[in-house]
C-alpha cells in the first residue's frame, strides 16, 4: 500500500540522516563529486573525489561503494570511467531512462473548492497533465493548494519559468530582495504565469494578492543532477536481470566478493515510486550481509523484499526458502479464490 507523509519523503532521509550521526558523528561528507574509482588495497576500492570550490581532493579507500545516486549523474560516472566499469555494467545502467517532470505549487488564501482533495478539475485548460487541490487542514482554515504536475510538453513551458539557469537542486520559490536581478525577475514571471491559469480553472476575479505571498515554487526535475523524475525501462531490457547486475558486482580486473551496487528508483522493480528506492536499498544491504537481519532480530527479519534476485547458493538459500513460501502462499490464495468462485457457481446453478 502506498503511504504519503506529512511534510513530504525528506523526512525519510532527514531521519536516517540525524541516525547516522548519533551512532557515527561526522561520517556524512557533503559537496564531494565523486571522479573516479580505482580497486584498493586488501580488496578494498579507492574513492577518489574531485576538487570543488567547497572541498579540496580527497581520496578514500572503503570495503564496499553504494552507488545511490540519480541514473543521470550515474551514466556520465560510468561513461567517464569505461575502463574501470565492465562494459555490460555501462550498458546496464542505460537500461532505464527518465521522465523530465515539472511541479508547479501555489497556495490561496480563499480556496473555491470544498473537498478535502480534488483531482483534474480544469486540467485540460492549462499546459499541464494533472492538476491537484487539496483543503487546509487546519480547522476553519479558508486556504488550498493547487499542484500542477506535468510531463512533455507542458513541462517545456514551464521550465522557462525557473528562478536560475542551468542545474536545479531544491524547488525554486518566491525571490529574496538580496538576489539577483534575473532571479527576482523569474520569481515575479512564475507569479504571474500562475495567476493566469488560476484565473482558468478557478475564479475569474482572481488576483496576486490572493495567493500566499511565498506560497508558490517551482521544481524541474528534469534538469541536471537529477534528469529525470520517475524511470522507466527501456524496450527489450529484462529488468531482473538488469537487477541482478547492478545489486552487486566487482569493477574490471577485481576478483572476489562483489561489492560495487547500484540501487534507486530507476533500478528497482517499483519505479516512479520512492518504495522503489526503498526496495532497492534494503535488496543492497542485504546482498552485502545476508544473515545481518537474522542475527539482530530472528523474529521480525526482514531479509529482502525482493528475493527472486538474490544469487543461489548457501548464503541466500533462506532467501530461496523466503521466495518459494511466498509462491506457495499465491497459489494457495489462487486455490482458494478458484474454489470460492465454483462454490459460488454451484449456488447460482442451484
């Protein structure tokens, strides 16, 4: 069952974030662009990250790389290290590709819709592909917030709408009087752009004062870093075995346990979804240790949610025993939904 959360995914992240800093304080290393990987001492690899003008160049040598990152930046990592990712590695990685999706948001002080949310009511009037309404939460709150969320061609038109060239990194909103000329001017066109298809689906009357005064961004996620905001695969790609590639593999010329992986949405059997994501991480972790869950917690563990791609072998056949009680479990669902519609049939014929 999909579940959203309040203030967003980030939250998510957030928590793992505060996490790892209690058990392992400072172990979060930010702004580092990773350049290249080189195999390393005792089976180790080498990071090397490139100099930025926040950090200078450092070099790191781990036991195992999580490569957890977007499927664009992933490609331009592979592709400039040919020699040191195996060929059908770099072939892989290009199995998927992104959809450029543009979120546009905006908050009005007097909605004009009574339902706690409303989906595509005037969509087909405006350059978008959905149009989203959702009621204040707050009791006796006269506010709303309008989403528009499209893919080609209408996220064209509204990419011209964001507060800075080049690569996105957070959602763009209202401008600050301490930024550039170019910024403010952005901030104030996206504004206006959003006034006028308001003025389509909802009041006619509708005026700048009556949205939020920062209540309205904007977020491309087909710009760079990101490239894409959902995935999906390519034509004649098997994607479990696409899976089972990139889960874990060694760079070109390394012997011995497998440990460069590859997870996210795009890599997962639940793309345009962050349970994607999360399916993905959790089918690494387990490949690196495969019995970690069980010696925490044998009651509650959880090995992996996607056991058909584990490799055979001694160390995952409980995975295998995990995959054929699933199986079973179908059928036996199967077999007792059949018997239920010949029950069924038997009565109506009665």
């Amino acid at each position: 069952k999909l579940q959203g959360l309040d203030n967003g995914m980030q939250r998510i992240v957030d928590a793992m974030e505060k996490r790892i800093e209690e058990i392992r304080p400072g172990s979060i290393l930010k702004n580092h662009t990773l350049q290249t990987l080189e195999d390393g001492p005792d089976g180790k690899i080498k990071l090397i990250f490139a100099t930025t003008p926040q950090t200078p160049a450092q070099t790191v040598d781990v036991n195992h790389v999580i490569l957890a990152i977007p499927k664009a930046p992933l490609a331009k990592l592979t592709l400039q290290n040919r020699g040191v990712f195996p060929p059908e590695i770099v072939d892989q990685v290009d199995a998927a590709f992104g959809f450029p999706l543009v979120k546009v948001f905006a908050v009005v002080k007097k909605r004009w819709w009574e339902e706690d949310q409303r989906a595509n009511v005037g969509a087909t009037s405006i350059p978008t592909r959905e149009l989203h309404y959702w009621k204040s939460r707050t009791p006796g709150s006269t506010r709303g917030m309008i989403m528009i969320y499209t893919d080609r061609p209408g996220s064209t038109f509204w990419a011209n709408y964001v507060g800075k060239r080049g690569e996105q990194l957070t959602p763009d909103g209202s401008a600050k009087p301490t930024d550039d000329e170019f910024r403010r001017e952005q901030s104030e066109r996206l504004k206006h752009k959003i006034l006028q298809v308001l003025r389509e689906v909802g009041p006619k009357t509708l005026r700048e004062s009556d949205i939020e005064g920062s209540g309205f961004g904007i977020m491309d996620w087909g710009r760079a870093p990101y490239g894409g905001a959902a995935h999906a695969w390519r034509p004649e790609r098997r994607a479990s075995d696409v899976l089972c590639s990139l889960a874990a593999f060694n760079l070109t010329g390394s012997s011995g346990q497998a440990n460069v992986h590859v997870c996210g949405e795009a890599y997962s059997d639940y793309q345009a979804f962050i349970e994607g994501s999360l399916r993905s991480a959790l089918h690494v972790l387990h490949l690196i240790d495969p019995n970690r869950m069980q010696r925490i917690d044998k009651i509650k563990a959880v090995y992996t949610m996607t056991p058909w791609l584990c490799p055979k072998g001694d160390r995952h056949a409980h995975c295998q025993d995990q995959r054929r009680a699933k199986r079973m479990n179908k059928e036996e669902k199967e077999v007792d939904i059949s018997g239920t519609q010949q029950t069924s049939d038997q009565h109506k014929r009665t």
